[in-house]
C-alpha cells in the first residue's frame, strides 16, 4: 500500500492507494511539489479519491515537498517492491 499526504485546493488529505494490477493508476508531473497529472479511469488511485493536481508532499511518512520528480517516483518504486 502507498501512503500519500497530498495538498489540493488549500486542503491537506492523507490517502492509502492499493497497487492494483495494473499499478496505482496515477502518472507524476514534474513540479515543486510534485503533482498528479493523470488518474487512471476505475483504478485503486482514483476510488482512493486521488485528483489531477493534487500535489504529493509526502510518500509512506517522508517528507518530499521539496524532492524532485525522479526522487518522488523512486520512493514510489521502493514501495512496489517491498
């Protein structure tokens, strides 16, 4: 499962995303902090409530506000093997 506290329209949410088989069913932009610019129509992200736009500020407990979009990505990653 992916841990994700997001900032979307002035509002803080954390969400728990389950891998599907697909994936999560969410595609990362490349901003400070990065955001979601895809979700997956049925996918496990979208029935978690993850939006176009969201931005990610944090990834199971890390704080990536700051990280870049390869940093973010590899976090992701690191989860889908452990």
């Amino acid at each position: 499962m992916l841990y994700l506290l997001l900032f979307s329209l002035s509002l803080i949410s954390q969400l728990t995303v389950t891998r599907g088989s697909s994936g999560f069913g969410f595609s990362l932009s490349d901003q400070t902090p990065v955001g979601i610019c895809h979700v997956d129509s049925d996918s496990s992200a979208e029935r978690a409530g993850l939006r176009v736009g969201d931005r990610i500020i944090e990834v199971q407990g890390e704080d990536l506000s700051n990280a870049d979009m390869k940093h973010v990505a590899a976090i992701i990653r690191l989860v889908i093997i452990t």
